[in-house]
C-alpha cells in the first residue's frame, strides 16, 4: 500500500472548508447569531410564543452551523501537528489514530459540504415522511415497515428527533401506511431524495414454495408547515372522522375515540394522527400535516409550471427510484443516480448516507 501524503490530503480538506465557509457566509453567520440573541434576549419574548419559538429555533439553527464551522476549522489545523508528533516520536498506534481523524474530519467536511447544496426554498426546515404499502399485498406491507424501520434506524444513527404521529397496521403482517416527523434542521432538504417508489425483491417469507416477490412501497417527504406560510384551509371543505387508535393485529391501544383523520375534499389529501392524548390535540397535529402536505403541493405546481416554461419534459424522478434486490443477489441500487451497494443489511438497517449524498448531489446537477 502507498504512503499516505497526508500534507496533501490535509491542504485538500481544508481548501473545501474553505470554499464551504464562502459559500456559507461565516461573518455574516455570526451577525446573525448575534442579532438572534439580541432578539431571544427581550424580556417579554415569550408573550408571543410563535414567534419566541421561530427566534429561538432559528438561533439554535444558525449557532449549531458556526459551531460545526468553527470545530471543523480547528480540527483541520491539529491534524499536521499530530501527524508530526506521532512521526516524530515514531508512534505507529499515535499515526494510526490520527489517520483515523484525519478519516474523520474528510467526512464530516465532505458531508458539510453537501448542506451547502441544500438551499431550495424549504430546504432548511423539519420533515413530514409518509411511507405507504403500495403493489404486493402483504409483501408490500411488510416492505413498508421495513423501510420506515430503516428511516427510524437513519434517524437514530444521526440523532435526529422523531415523532410518530400515525401508523395504520395492515391485517396479516407490516403496516399499510405511517407518518412520521424528523425533527432536525435542513432534514426536509436532506430526505426529499427519499421521496418515491422504492421497489423490494426477495424471497417471500409469507410464500410457502418460496417463490421470488417483487413488491412496492410509496415514500413521501413534505416540508412542515410554519406560521408565515399562510396555508389557508376552509373547515368546510373538510371531512373530520374520528375512530380508536390501534396498533398491530388490529389491538386497541386507546379506549376513547381520539384518533383524527382529515379528508381535504378538493384535494383527496388524507391524513391522520393518533399519537396525542386526546382528539383536540390529534386533530390539531393532523391539521398541521395536512397544511405541510398543501404547502409541497402549492410547491410542486409553482415547480411545474416553471418547467413547463423551460420546456422540461422530462417528467418526475419521484416514481420509481431505487431497487433493492435480496434475491438471487444482493444489490441496493439508485436509479437516478445510479449508485449501488450489495450490503444490502447495512443500507436496511439506516445506513443511506451515500444514498442521500448522491441524491442531493445528482438533483443539483439535474437542475443547472
């Protein structure tokens, strides 16, 4: 194996950092932290609690970047020391340590460095993922809750909040639908690549000659809603049900009638939540899912209509966008971008980074 040039390597990082800090605009990053923190500041802030609660987040936000920023830059500027100390004192386990930080911070940066592609209109809020079974029957239902255990597993791995605020169980195994909110910044900018049909190929555990199943699984990813994006929603055009929480095998969970669902007649939009204690609150968070969901349908039409000026007849990449064969091998593949991987375990136990990055990266292009 060839030496390392790890001053190379090391002035490599840290010409993208700094391409990164231009791109992100580091002082004015900081004007901004300090005129949040004036504004987080004023006695009386809480008294409007919508507005303390964007002020605060938003400052949470751009602090948790400068932070990133600012360790990133000091990271950089220890590695050729430590490198030097370990050679100097010829420390093979030292060397291999900071190799591995040197690993690190590549990552970290190269993964950074993708956020700054991430600067649609929505890009930088909070995600609404729905997943829903789709052809297949029950292999359909079972692919489903794989791949919402598989976004749980990604969120986790990347510390993200999540809320689940609806799952409906399909009868015999899997789920036929879920909704769920990641909360964490530019999460919405991020997953929107996930946003799709998702094929599965495998042996069928529920075919008893075993035969090989192909089954499908619908992924919908839509910005959450805030207080200035004025979706208006007229309650009569509204169907509100209300109906008994349950969970898997059809078992009751909740013994009152506090589970919401909301038909937006116009539109066809269902949506529904059964995670809060009671039909006010369940009622009030489906709302807000349902103004996320017209808020990415009043996005995707302004899309349209811009494409339609510039002769874009390309169609949507949102169909079918990734295969994921068990079965007679082992292959995960993106049919955008076309990156594939045959640890097909790992990428189903939340391991899509690569995934992700690639997506973002190939809409980018897609779209200059």
């Amino acid at each position: 194996m060839a030496a390392r040039e790890y001053d190379l390597e090391i002035a490599a990082i840290g010409a993208t950092l700094v391409s990164i800090e231009k791109v992100l605009d580091l002082p004015k990053l900081r004007k901004q932290a300090a005129d949040l923190e004036e504004q987080a500041g004023v006695p009386n802030l809480w008294d409007d609690p919508e507005t303390a609660q964007k002020v605060t987040s938003r400052l949470s936000r751009v602090q948790s970047v400068i932070s990133k920023l600012e360790g990133l830059r000091q990271r950089v500027s220890d590695l050729p020391i430590l490198i030097e100390l370990a050679q100097s004192e010829n420390d093979s386990a030292a060397l291999m340590e900071t190799e591995g930080e040197l690993d690190s911070a590549k990552k970290a940066i190269s993964e950074l460095e993708v956020q700054t592609l991430l600067n649609g209109e929505y890009d930088e809020r909070e995600a609404l993922i729905t997943i829903r079974s789709e052809a297949g029957g029950v292999e359909a239902a079972d692919w489903a809750e794989m791949l919402m255990r598989m976004y749980l597993r990604y969120c986790e791995r990347h510390s993200f909040s999540v809320d689940v605020l609806e799952t409906s169980y399909a009868e015999e195994a899997g789920i036929k639908s879920t909704t769920f909110r990641v909360n964490a910044p530019y999460a919405y900018g991020t997953l929107s690549v996930e946003q799709g049909t998702h094929r599965l190929v495998r042996i069928s555990p529920f075919d008893s000659q075993s035969r090989r199943h192909t089954s499908f699984a619908g992924v919908e990813v839509v910005p959450v809603v805030e207080q200035s994006d004025h979706i208006e929603i007229d309650e009569k055009e509204l169907r509100v049900d209300v109906y008994r929480s349950s969970g898997p095998g059809g078992q009751g969970v909740n013994t009152t009638d506090s589970a919401v669902r909301l038909t937006h007649i116009p539109t066809g939009i269902v949506v529904s939540c059964q995670n809060e204690r009671s039909q006010i609150q369940n009622k009030a968070t489906a709302m807000a899912v349902l103004q996320s969901k017209l808020l990415e349908r009043r996005r995707q039409e302004e899309q349209a209509k811009i494409n339609a000026l510039k002769g874009d007849n390309s169609g949507s990449w949102g169909n079918q966008m990734r295969s994921y064969v068990l079965a007679p091998y082992q292959m995960v593949k993106d049919l955008r971008t076309d990156y594939e991987t045959g640890n097909t375990s790992a990428v189903l136990n939340g391991e899509i980074d690569d995934f992700i990055e690639a997506g973002i990266r190939w809409r980018r292009s897609s779209s200059n």
